[in-house]
C-alpha cells in the first residue's frame, strides 16, 4: 500500500486540495475538481474508486491551464475554473465566462474522458 504514515498525508493533501478532487457524494459517484496548484505547474493524481479509476492531470502556465479528466462510467464531476480565467474550452466546444461568480457552481460533466483548456 502506498498509503503509510509517512505518506499518506502528503497523499491526501495533493489529491484533496492541490489537485482538488473530492467526494460529493459516497464512493466518489460524484465528485469535484477545484485545483489550488499555488506555486505548482503540474500535478497528477489517479484515486481508484468503485465506479473505476478517477484521474486528473493539471497543467498550468503562464497564460492557460489544461485539465485531461478520466470521469468512470457511473460517475459524475464538477469541474471550478479558478479565477482569472476567462474563456474555457471542454473537447474543443468553447464557451466565454461572462461572469467569474458562475464558476462557483462548477461545470458538471459526465462520464468520460475530457480535456478542458482555460485562459
């Protein structure tokens, strides 16, 4: 297991609130993603769950940030843009944000694999 004491902290900290995927619901059927990356320009989690296998890889540079998102059949999430950013593209259907504060709702998608691009 790679969940011991000495990493298992550094774990959670990384998937919950760098990365920011956490349950809405039990088991992870739905769950959020809502990355505080700070400092960071990459991280990349996997987190098994019943449904299948969540994974988030985040990429951010100057200008944009690039989520690839694998959301398992039978699950759901909602996705927040952090602020700053205004336009979004989700499989390459783009949208503009008109206003920041719907953001704090979240995009919700279903299952699949998506790649969503922000700047």
């Amino acid at each position: 297991s790679t969940n011991h004491a000495w990493s298992g902290g550094g774990l959670t900290i990384l998937s919950q609130y760098v990365a920011g995927v956490y349950p809405l619901e039990a088991a992870y059927k739905s769950f959020s993603v809502k990355p505080t990356l700070a400092q960071l320009n990459q991280v990349s989690v996997n987190i098994p769950s019943l449904q299948g296998l969540i994974k988030v890889e985040i990429q951010k540079t100057s200008q944009s940030m690039t989520l690839k998102i694998s959301v398992p059949e039978g699950s759901q999430a909602v996705i927040h843009i952090p602020e700053g950013y205004r336009h979004v593209s989700i499989n390459g259907s783009a949208f503009q944000l008109v206003d920041p504060k719907e953001m704090e709702k979240g995009i919700e998608i279903a299952e699949g694999e998506f790649t969503i691009i922000a700047n």
